[in-house]
C-alpha cells in the first residue's frame, strides 16, 4: 500500500532557487544600470546649468565691456581673459582645477567671486576684431559606453562688445 506524498523533491526545490537567483540577479542588474544612468543624468544637468550661467554671464559682461583681453595660455589659476568696464571696473575669467572662476572688481576691490563647474576640459578665449566680437569655447570629453570611441562636445559663445549704459551715473 502507497501513502500519497506531501511534500517537494530536491530536484524541485533545486529549480526554484535557480530561477529565484536569476530573477534576483537581473533585477540587481536592472537597479545597478538605473542608479548609473541617474548619476550620468545628474552630472550632464549639473555641467549644462554651469556651461549657460557662464554663457549668460559671459554675454552681460561681454556686452558692458569698453575693452577685452584674451589670454591663450593654458596655466591652470591664470587669467584667460579680461573685461575692461567703464568706471574703472574689470571682469576677469580665471582657469581653475574645478572650472572656470570669475572675479569682478572695481579700482582693485574685489566685489563678486563666481565659480562655474564646467565639463572636465579647456576653455579658450578669442577677440575677433570685426566686428569686435569676444568668442569663449569650452571643450570637453565624453567617454562612451560599451568601448566605443571618445565623444567631443563642444560649446562655443560668441558676444560683442557694444555700449551697454548699466554702469553709466545716472542723469
């Protein structure tokens, strides 16, 4: 006489933590994939609010300005251009490790200090003389997935010195 069976075989539980692993594995892939593209999201958010504060800045300064001077050295710390504005004030843009500082003065009084995270890259500065235009350009890297090649991104900002009645005294 056979007594019916209640319980599960091994081969049975043995199939079942297999699927379950699988089912954990591709999820904590899933997971781990999100969480990357999240933080590249961040990063990519974070670089293109700094690269347009530094565009809009750049233009309002560019448009005060009575004077520029460009630099084209490439020393971190040093002054890649400046910004002559009327009644003794000068806007200059700085190379730093994190981005690109800008320092406002006036007679030699440091009056606003701003620092953009840009990409990780190279800003460059150029004076185009007809029309006086002032040309920023910001190049940067972008490493692709999946061992494809290296993408370059390049901003350019282009701004013409102009006769801007903001720091005039008024009348």
């Amino acid at each position: 006489m056979s007594y019916p069976r209640h319980g599960k075989t091994l081969i049975e539980m043995l199939v079942v933590m297999s699927v379950m692993s699988t089912a954990l594995l591709g999820s904590a892939t899933i997971i781990h994939t999100m969480l990357r593209s999240e933080g590249m999201g961040a990063d990519a958010l974070v670089g293109q609010t700094a690269l347009a504060r530094f565009a809009r800045d750049l233009r309002r300064d560019v448009h005060a300005a009575v004077a520029a001077e460009p630099a084209t050295d490439g020393v971190p710390g040093a002054v890649r251009c400046t910004l002559r504005l009327p009644q003794g004030g000068v806007v200059r843009y700085l190379a730093a490790n994190d981005g690109l500082v800008r320092v406002e003065s006036r007679n030699d009084q440091p009056l606003n200090r701003e620092t953009y995270r840009l990409p990780e890259g190279d800003t460059q500065f150029l004076l185009e003389s007809q029309p006086p235009f002032v040309v920023a350009t910001h190049h940067w890297h972008v490493a692709a997935p999946s061992g494809r090649p290296t993408v370059t991104h390049e901003f350019r900002i282009e701004a013409g010195l102009s006769t801007d009645l903001r720091f005039e005294a008024h009348r």
